[in-house]
C-alpha cells in the first residue's frame, strides 16, 4: 500500500485482472486518486470484474489492441477509459506462432503526456517480464515469504521468454534489503546491459 500511495498508477495485465480480480486501489483512501491500467490487448475484461464496475471505474483505463473485437470495445467504453494502442509482433515461447503485444513504448509516452510519472507496475509475471527485458523498468520491489511453492505450471514473478545467458542476468545496482515481520523485501534500481558496458548515456533516468 505504501508502494500504490507513491505512484500516480498502478499497471497490471489481463491475466491478473482475469485470475484475481483485484480491487487496486490504496486503503484506506486517504484522498488517493490512483489510476488504474490493465493492459489488455484482446478487451477481454469482465464487465463485472472490480476495475470496470466498482465505484473507482473512473480511473479505470483498459489497453487493448487495435484488432480488439469492437462490441468487446465498446462495453468496456461505457464503463471506463479504453486506450487503443499499437501492438507489436512476437512469438509464443517454444512456438513459431506470432502473438500480438502492446507497444509499452507507446503505452508510456501516452501515459507520460497524461502527468503519469510514477507508474507501479505489479505484473503479472507476463507485464514484469515485458518491461524488464524491454528495459523499461528503473527500479524493483520483491517481497520473500518464509513459505516454499512451486510445480511446474506455477505462477512466476518474471516470466516471459527470460534469458539464455547468465550473463545476460538482469542485474541491480543500490540494493536495500528490509524485514517485514517474518518477510523481507529486495529493492533495487535495475541496472541496463548498454550501462554495464559502460554507456552512461544509455543508463535509466529515475
């Protein structure tokens, strides 16, 4: 909560709202406007999911894609915001079948010219792999649980295709460990591959 009360918006993607169903709001309010973004390329959202019919609906922006079905479009236009973005092409993991992506590069400057500066992005594993590998994250928040899970079909923070090459890690630079009861958090500003090779122009700005 006291990430969300510093962001102008939160982000998440459609197979969190579809999966959860999330409120994404700060509580208590305390006069806290957050925006609210779901990146959804297909305007596949629940008309009754929390983000389109509570009584936050509008700061609510739905993305989707330009070949989003228009009467799905549409009903979500009633209820909310909807921004149609420019998608890019990419293919499926261990697949050669093409996926249409958002353009989170357009999706920013959109948000930017709209006096979003501070955007937390809360995923899913899918959203934070995006913006990690497309280096357009600056800094990273993981919370640790004393508790194990996995399995092969588990939910994974960072998702995506990930990288080949340790080398290829994505490193953080300044990092802040803290305990939060029984849990601890790993903060950390993400550190470019251009600015591990010495390009300080290439570094993100903060």
């Amino acid at each position: 909560m006291q990430l969300r009360r510093g962001a102008d918006a939160i982000l998440v993607g459609i197979n969190t709202v579809l999966a959860d169903d999330p409120s994404l709001t700060v509580r208590p309010p305390n006069g806290k406007r957050l925006r609210r973004i779901v990146l959804d390329a297909k305007a596949r959202t629940p008309l009754g999911s929390k983000p389109v019919s509570d009584e936050h609906a509008t700061l609510t922006a739905i993305v989707v894609g330009r070949s989003a079905p228009k009467g799905r479009v549409d009903a979500l236009a009633r209820r909310v915001q909807v921004i149609v973005a420019p998608t890019t092409k990419a293919k499926n993991a261990g697949s050669n079948v093409r996926r249409a992506d958002i353009d989170l590069r357009w999706v920013l400057k959109r948000l930017g010219s709209e006096d979003v500066t501070h955007l937390l992005v809360e995923g899913g594993g899918e959203i934070n792999a995006s913006f990690l590998l497309q280096g357009l994250a600056h800094r990273v928040e993981f919370f640790y649980a004393p508790k194990i899970i996995g399995g092969r079909d588990a939910r994974k923070a960072v998702a995506g295709d990930g990288v080949k090459k340790v080398e290829d890690a994505i490193q953080l630079r300044e990092v802040e460990w803290r305990r939060l009861g029984s849990d601890l958090l790993l903060t950390g500003r993400v550190l470019m591959k251009s600015a591990r090779a010495g390009n300080e122009a290439d570094r993100p700005q903060i």
